[in-house]
C-alpha cells in the first residue's frame, strides 16, 4: 500500500503563486509516475500533469508554462509550483502514485479569487 498526502493549498488572488507539496510513503514505489490531477465543482476530475521516476514531466495544455512538476527527497515528495494563477484553476488538486495500482491523496483545495 502507498499513502499519498497533499498539502498547501489555499486562497490567493488571481496572477499569485502557490506550491502543492505531495508526500508519498508505505511499500516501494519505485519506477511509479507520480500525477497531478484537479476537480473543479460540477465537473469531472481533470489531468494537470504527471513526473516519472526518471524526472520527465508532462503537462495538460492549459497549465503549460505557468505550472511546473519537480520531485526530490529521494523521489518521495513530489511538488507542484503554480504560477500566473487565474480564477479557473480553482478546484480541489489531487496528487497520485501511478503504478500498477493508482493510489490517490485525499486532496487539497486550491482558490484563487478575480
């Protein structure tokens, strides 16, 4: 089993800035992807981008250049910079360890005020 948990959201006004912490832990989960995904209300829960244990990132088009992905302590904890924030990107962002199995976080509300 791997245990997800999200941190760092929380209110700012459109054009700030926050990071999303994601620390993973339990059984290995070496080799996993880990991802980020957001819900906004009413809607669908969306794909916001995703690092591979070797670093690589790939980003949904509409976060390209204004998010970034990064990883480090020793591949547990996983980061989400958000930058150029707009209104829009409120929504409740999930962090996940994508491997055999997907384990997800539980969360952490992101509101970014016009």
């Amino acid at each position: 089993q791997v245990q997800v948990v999200e941190s760092g959201g929380g209110l700012v006004q459109a054009g700030g800035s926050l990071r999303l912490s994601c620390a993973a832990s339990g059984r290995s989960f070496s080799g996993f992807t880990m991802g980020w995904f957001r819900q906004a209300p009413g809607k669908e829960r969306e794909f916001v981008g995703r690092i591979t244990w070797s670093g690589t990132t790939y980003y949904a088009d509409f976060v390209k250049g204004r998010f970034t992905i990064s990883r480090e302590n020793a591949k547990t904890t996983v980061y989400l910079q958000m930058n150029s924030l707009k209104p829009e990107d409120t929504a409740v962002y999930y962090c996940a360890a994508l491997g055999q199995a997907t384990y997800w976080g539980q969360g952490t509300q992101v509101t970014v005020s016009s």
